[in-house]
C-alpha cells in the first residue's frame, strides 16, 4: 500500500546538516504545504543547546509521526535552511518577523510554500471507531515462527464474546495480512488501526482472528533485507499454520489489505485457507497497479492529459526493463535517453522522479513489478469475497476486480464487489479526498465490517 513511486513521496524523513549563528529563536514552529486537494501540517521543534548550537525534532502529525530527529543546515537571524537528502527535498525560508517564517519546500525541483508560525501544528485527529479496552472478549499474545526464514512474528489472538461457551471446533477464525511496507499488527497508518478495528467488530459477531506485526516491526523479528512479497507469503502461511496446531477453531481464513489482499490470493491458490478476503488486493500485474496509481494521483492534481501520458508511457518503459533487470549505471542518462527515445516531453522534476523510480523499493518492488496475480487466482477453489472502493486510487477497481471475475473458477459462495465512494482504506471520501486518508475519521466503511462478519458466517 505504501510503495508508491509517485512525484510527491512521503515527507518522513531525516534532515541533514548544521550551521547556527544569530539564529531564529527556541520554539516549536509549523504550517501547512498544500499538495493538490491535500493539506500536510509539518511542525519543527527547535531548542538551543549548553554549546550554543541547535537541535530540533520533526511532527507529521496526519502521518503519526512525532519526534523524528533533524539538523539545521543554516539558522541565522533571518533565514533557515533544512536539507532532506533522502528525497532530495529542502525547506529554505525568510523570517519576516518574530512570529513568520515565510518560505518554500522543494522536491525534484516542484515548490511548495511552507509558512511557519510559533506554536503546534494544531492537527487534532479523531478515530471514533478505535476500541478501548476493557474489551468485552478475551486477547491472548502469542508468538508464531517462519523457521526456514529465522523470522518470529509477534501478534494478538483475539476471541471471540462468550468463546469459552461455543462448541471447540465451530468458531470461524481469520489471519489479517497488512499491505506493502513494514506494518504493526494493528496496520497502524496516520493514527487509524484497521485491523484493530476489523478483529474488535468480528470478535462482536462470533469470529476469532490473529494480528500480527510484521517482521522488523514492533515484536517481530527476521530478516528484512531484499525480502519481497513471497517473504510476506511464507510468514502469512506460518501463521495459517500455527492457527490449525492450535486445534482451537473450526473454518480457517484469512483477510489481506493491499498487498496482503494478494497474498490472500496467493493463499487460496496454495489451497491454504478454507476461504479468503481480499480488501483492495491487486489482481492485475504489479506494473499495471503502480501505473493506474500513478495516473490516478496525477489526475486529482489536474496535470495536463498529454503530461500524465507520457510519464506513464516512461513508467512503463522503465519498469519494463527493471523486471527484466536491464543494468542502469547512470540513473540520470539512462531517463534522459528514454525520453529522447521514445519521444516524451517531461518536464526536469518529472525526470527527477524517473530517475528515483530506478531503483526506488529495492527487490520488493521488482519482484512485485513482474508478478501477474491471475495465474494464482485461477487455482483458487475456496469461497472468495474480492472488494474495492470506487475512489481508491491506489489499487483501481476498473483494473483489478475484472480481473478478479474473469479468472476464478465459478462458486456461488463468491462475492465480487465494489463499494461507492470509498477509498484505499474503505473509508467514505469524495475524489478530491480519497488519498487524505489521515483527514477522515472514519477508520473502515461500518458495510464492509458488516458484509465481510456475515459473509464469513455463511461460509
């Protein structure tokens, strides 16, 4: 869910580099970028230090971050200077006053104004549908292994009200598998928990499940380095094991987000699971995800049609040749090349981004480039329920849920369905919001909670 090699990246990152002298004053500054319909508070923490030099920390508060460690490069009586290397970004501003910075964040050479003034950036986020505990059920951490990869995946079990009454052997339980990226077990992203939302209603309606942090998160461990999607697989599948050694539950699924939602896939197809749901899992081949994604995004920011045809056209051909593994030396000249080749005007910060799209997710997203979930959707043989949001711009519905239908086998417990005006999170959102995920309140449309309990119960 979160590899997206878009020209906006995410802004969590180090700054780098250190210089103050009459520099601007201790206190917490913060303002807003706006990013097509999006708006992003970023706050900086500044504080004088015994040596007379300066420390600061970094908020993101719609991203739940806080307290991410940066250095000045330049902090004098009337300007500052942040560098972030990573994304080859800077923030450089003026200060006007003593309570204004006026100034503007760059990334690949696209600015965006940046004002800072004294005080939090004032971003108070309300997840309405997160429990709290006491929970009326009962929770159990447990620890499972993936022993011919040495990783141990820390997790919740979580049961369902009045567990210990039901006959052994009839309670339906769930494995939740989170989408691209290290996640916790909750998928914790900008303060929502889905999957501490999904396991709290299912344990209302009967339904057991097992959360668990990624390896590398949280209480996890394992090997992370040039891991890919069939790493992620071959820890889902310990879990689906350790479900059935425990000779607790009857009927044992699973429920992926994103990329977990293609391992469900993958799953069904290693006649693993007994049924599966996927929420938003891509179908179609990884090249094809990341392009719509790509366009999408860039059709909310209202770029010109023929500019988002030729980066796409770019995308392909680049991507082409990095699932065929075609040797890169020089990012810069070989996107240069491209473009001359294939006749594709893009502006500087367009190449910019070509040229981090080289090698931008390492193995994971090469692999993930390449694979063409079909072949494995053809072999399922268990129950399927496939969903999407009409606004999710990350995994589109017009390009993966025909996939969906057009491949797996006929069975009448199968449910194949889209959900009007929900995004990549299933929450309820307009165009212009569906990526402004940590804005919206609602953590998962209260219909799909409903129709995924009571389509479990009928299988």
């Amino acid at each position: 869910m979160k590899r997206i090699c878009t020209l906006l990246a995410s802004l969590l990152i180090c700054l780098m580099g250190v210089d103050a002298q009459n520099p601007t004053s201790s206190a917490y500054w913060s303002g807003k970028i706006q990013i097509g319909a999006k708006q992003l508070g970023i706050g900086f923490n500044i504080q004088s230090s015994e040596n007379g030099k300066y420390t600061a920390t970094m908020d993101v508060p719609e991203q739940g971050a806080k307290g991410i460690p940066v250095e000045i490069k330049k902090n004098t009586a009337d300007s500052l200077e942040i560098v972030i290397a990573p994304l080859n970004a800077n923030y450089r501003g003026k200060k006007v006053s003593a309570e204004s910075i006026e100034g503007k964040f760059t990334q690949n050479g696209m600015a965006f104004p940046l004002n800072l003034k004294p005080g939090e950036v004032g971003i108070a986020l309300k997840r309405p549908q997160t429990p709290e505990p006491p929970y009326p059920y009962a929770t159990e951490e447990v620890v499972f292994k993936n022993e011919a990869e040495g990783a141990i995946l820390s997790g919740t079990l979580t049961y369902p009200i009045n567990y210990q009454f039901m006959p052994k052997g009839s309670i339906p339980v769930v494995l939740l598998v989170t989408g691209s990226g290290g996640q916790n077990r909750d998928e914790e992203i900008f303060q929502h928990k889905p999957f501490l939302v999904i396991a709290d209603y299912l344990a209302k309606q009967g339904i057991a499940s097992l959360r668990y942090d990624d390896r590398g998160v949280a209480k996890s461990t394992g090997p992370t380095q040039n891991s890919t999607t069939l790493n992620n697989l071959a820890d889902a599948e310990a879990g689906i094991d350790f479900l059935r050694k425990l000779n607790l539950f009857g009927k044992v699924g699973v429920i992926g987000h994103s990329e977990g939602g293609t391992i469900a896939f993958m799953l069904g197809a290693n006649q693993k699971v007994d049924f599966l749901i996927s929420l938003a899992g891509g179908a179609t081949d990884g090249m094809g995800v990341i392009v719509g994604q790509n366009k999408a995004a860039m059709q909310l920011q209202g770029t010109n049609p023929m500019l988002i045809e030729d980066y796409a056209s770019a995308l392909k051909v680049l991507y082409t040749d990095r699932v065929a593994r075609k040797p890169i030396s020089d990012p810069k000249a070989y996107v240069e090349s491209l473009c001359q080749t294939h006749q594709l005007n893009l502006p500087e910060a367009y190449k910019n981004n070509l040229t981090q799209c080289t090698t931008a997710g390492g193995e994971w997203m090469t692999w993930f480039l390449g694979y063409h979930p079909a072949e494995a959707i053809k072999r399922i043989t268990c129950p399927v329920m496939a969903l999407n949001g009409t606004l999710d711009l990350q995994v589109l519905y017009k390009d993966n849920l025909p996939v969906v239908r057009a491949n797996l086998a006929p069975n009448p417990k199968h449910l194949i369905k889209e959900y009007d005006s929900l995004n990549h999170l299933f929450q309820h959102c307009t165009p212009q919001t569906a990526l402004n995920y940590g804005h919206i309140e609602e953590t998962i449309s209260e219909e799909v909670l409903k129709d995924m309990a009571n389509w479990i119960k009928g299988n």
